[in-house]
C-alpha cells in the first residue's frame, strides 16, 4: 500500500505536458570546424625558446636566410630582416609555420636591394663569373665535341669526286654537300648544348630559328623561287650553251645558266641576265634545235588578176632558189581580200647550218616581187575612193580650174603564169655567226664563272 500510494504522490506531482506525447528531437547541427588546429590553452615552459631554435637552425642551414632575425613569444614567430630574393620572404614565412607549436608568423621580411646584395649586383655578377669559370671544362668538352663532329661532316661534305659522280649536275652535287655540312654542324651543336646540360636552351634556340627561317621566307621569297627554279632547269636543261632561244619576249643566243639566273647575248651583243624564275615559267622557242626553219612573208596583189596564178608563180619562184629546200616544200596561201588587194603568204623552208635565216628572206622576198611584176601582176598600195554627194556641190572650187571628163577605165588584161629563169645573185647567204662566236670566246675566257655554268651537254635535253 505504502508503494501504490507512492506512485500516485509522484503522478500527480509530474506536470501537465508530460503526460502528452512528444515529438522525435532533431539531432543538433554539426560543428563548424576550426580553420586550423587548434590551440592549447596552457604554453609549456620553454617552448618559445625551443621553437626559436628549431627555425634558426633551419634558416643557418639556408644562405638566403642569413640575415633573418627570429623572436618567439607565446607560440607567435616575429620574422624581421631582408633576403635576396622576393620569393624569400614567402618561403621563410612557409618554413616557419610548419613548426610545432608555431601558433601564427608575423612575416617582417624585405627584399635586399643593395647594390652588393646576394643574388643581385654585383654578388650575382661575381657569382655568375664563378659559375661560368668552374664550368669551363665542361665547356671545352662541349666545344671540342662540335668541333670534331662539324670537322667530320666537311671531311664527308668535302668528297666532291663522290657527290658528282651520285648526283646529275654540279649544282646538285654542290647543293648536297652543303646540307651535309649543314646537318653535321646543327648536330653537333645539339649534341653539346645537351652536354651543358642547356636543354631549355635548346628549344629557345630551336624556336627562335624556327621563327627567323619563316620571315626570311617570306623577306626572300624571290630568291628561294630563283634557285628551285635553278635545280630545276639544271635537271631539265631545256636548252644547250650558245642555242638561240626566245624566252617569252626575251630573245638571244644562251651564254651559261648560273644558280641565280640565265644569261643571254641578244643579237645585237648586249648581255641579259633573266632570273632563273622567269624563265622556269616562262615559254621557251628554241630556233637551234631543229635545223631546219621556215621563213614567210606577204606580198598583195590586184584584186582583177588571177590570186592562183599569181600563188603558182610565188611557189614556183621559191623553188627555183638554190637555199630553199625541196622537202618541205616551198607554198604560198590566199590568206585575204584586202580593200584593194589579194594577200598571198610565201613560205619557204631553208638549213641552217648552211643558210642564214634573214638572208634567206631578205632573197626571197624581192625574187618572188620581181618575178610577179614581171609577169604583169600588180602590186598595188591601198587605194581609196572617194564620194561626193549633192551637197558637195555648194563647195566653191578655184577659179581657173577646170573640170575634166573622167577616163573610163579599161578592163585588165588577163595575165596567164610565165616562165621565169631565176638567175643566182653574188650575196652570200652562209648563215653568219658573229654572235656565236662572241658566246664561245667569252665562255673560254670566263673560266671561273664557267666552272658554275649548269649547262652540261653530256645530259639529255628536255
């Protein structure tokens, strides 16, 4: 009895709201973290002595700290002084904060800008000074090295007997050699800036002749043009020392091909230089090729005579001319009717090796005019009529003058193909090579620019 009436004392002593049903409690919010560890409330006896110690024997052990002061107080580190180097002071302050204990760092630090200050002036000249004078030897080995490697590639370069006999032209063979040398000396060079340990170096240089070599490009694009274009016609040889060529509208006998240009004599004795380039693009006539050649000219004739017979005739003529060649044949062509006139194109074919090309047409071309007026073909110049209408009549003419009937004019008569006996004249027609001779007397006194002619006639022409 006495428990029952206990628990009914201690049930109506409970309040109200603890009878009722409660809600689950939400769990509470985490914890922000600290943004660091975190700090003792008690400091050991002699931890800041300890503390100063540690890091000042850190900084004895590093030359850019000398002259960094260090003081401890409550697990704060106070750094004053000056280093070298501006990335000094952040490292001394990194350094620092990494000891135990270390509760914060009050970085005092500054840069050393004195003229005589370690890592600059004239400490930083003296220092450089010794460092280039302890790698001296490794500087020798480096150059000796290139050295015997660049030797090595102008011995291989220098086998010019080998490279003519591999290559189809002394120009290629030249052009050979050179990169050889040139391969050997960059090799080398690489090989030593490796042993120096100058790899950064390296691609620095590398980089930089990369970009060099694309301006020059551009800056010589004419010239590299010129001698690719030289390469090319020394392997192509389009033409023969002293042929008389025409290259576009450029005409003369070709004197040598050099590696820049070819140089021709025009038919007058004038030296032309033409750049290889133009003439790699350019369309090239050849007239000593082939021989053989043709000459033409016009002649027009009355528009009343017979234009076949008067072709006959021409034809015939050409013929009968001991320099015209019988096969081809000589021809004429009825090319047009002009305002007073048939024009007739006499063609006719000579060798030259033995006739000369404007003597031949200068024979021909007064043999077949006289021939045709001495049939009784007329040659006429152009003729023009004029006509007056009725208002031409008001025009007052010169007193005195007085006005003729016109002739009636009478009909042609018709002229019939006549027989002609071409006689021989005294003119020698032997061509002339005054301008060959002038090529081939200069190309032997020319000896050393001969040697870098291109032109090798032991090569097939293109």
């Amino acid at each position: 009895m006495k428990r029952l009436f206990a628990a009914f004392a201690l049930l109506m002593a409970a309040p109200a709201g603890a009878l009722l049903p409660t809600a689950p409690a939400t769990e509470a919010p985490a914890e922000v973290e600290a943004a660091g560890p975190e700090i003792d409330d008690t400091l050991d006896a002699g931890a800041d002595d300890r503390i100063t110690e540690r890091i000042e024997g850190i900084f004895a052990e590093l030359p850019a700290f000398a002259n960094v002061s260090v003081e401890v107080s409550q697990g704060v580190v106070s750094l004053s002084g000056v280093v070298p180097k501006q990335e000094d002071i952040a490292r001394a302050e990194a350094i620092a904060s990494r000891v135990s204990g270390v509760v914060t760092v009050e970085n005092s630090l500054e840069r050393d800008l004195s003229i005589s200050a370690e890592g600059t002036g004239i400490a930083d000249l003296a220092d450089k000074w010794a460092g280039f004078v302890d790698m001296l030897p490794l500087i020798g080995l480096a150059l000796l090295v290139w050295t015997a490697i660049s030797v090595i590639g102008y011995l291989i370069a220098g086998l010019g007997a080998l490279w003519h006999r591999l290559a189809p032209n002394s120009f290629l063979a030249e052009l050979i050699a050179s990169a050889i040398r040139f391969i050997f000396v960059v090799g080398g060079l690489v090989v030593a800036l490796d042993i120096l340990g100058a790899g950064a170096l390296l691609g620095a240089v590398l980089g930089g002749a990369g970009v060099i070599g694309l301006a020059l490009g551009f800056a010589l694009r004419e010239t590299i043009e010129n001698y690719l274009a030289s390469l090319m016609l020394s392997l192509r040889q389009p033409f023969r020392a002293n042929d008389w060529v025409k290259i576009d509208d450029l005409e003369g006998r070709v004197i040598r091909l050099t590696s820049r240009a070819t140089v021709l004599m025009t038919l007058d004795g004038n030296h032309l230089r033409i750049p290889n380039g133009q003439v790699f693009r350019a369309v090239i006539t050849n007239y000593t090729r082939n021989p053989q050649r043709r000459f033409e000219f016009d002649l027009g004739v009355d528009a009343d005579d017979d234009a076949r017979a008067a072709r006959q005739l021409g034809r015939d003529t050409l013929a009968g001319l001991d320099f015209v060649l019988d096969d081809p044949a000589p021809e004429a062509r009825i090319m047009e009717v002009g305002d007073s006139n048939v024009v007739i194109r006499f063609l006719g074919w000579i060798d030259q090796e033995k006739t000369d090309w404007w003597k031949a047409q200068s024979q021909a071309i007064p043999a077949v005019k006289e021939a045709l007026e001495d049939a009784g073909f007329g040659l006429p110049e152009p003729i023009y009529r004029l006509r007056f209408d009725p208002r031409s009549a008001s025009v007052p003419f010169q007193q005195g003058a007085a006005a003729t009937p016109a002739q009636e004019s009478k009909p042609p008569a018709k002229k019939t193909v006549q027989q002609i006996t071409v006689t021989e004249t005294d003119e020698d027609v032997r061509p002339v090579n005054e301008i060959a001779d002038m090529v081939e007397r200069e190309r032997r006194e020319s000896g050393g620019e001969q040697d870098k002619d291109l032109l090798d006639s032991s090569r097939p022409v293109e």
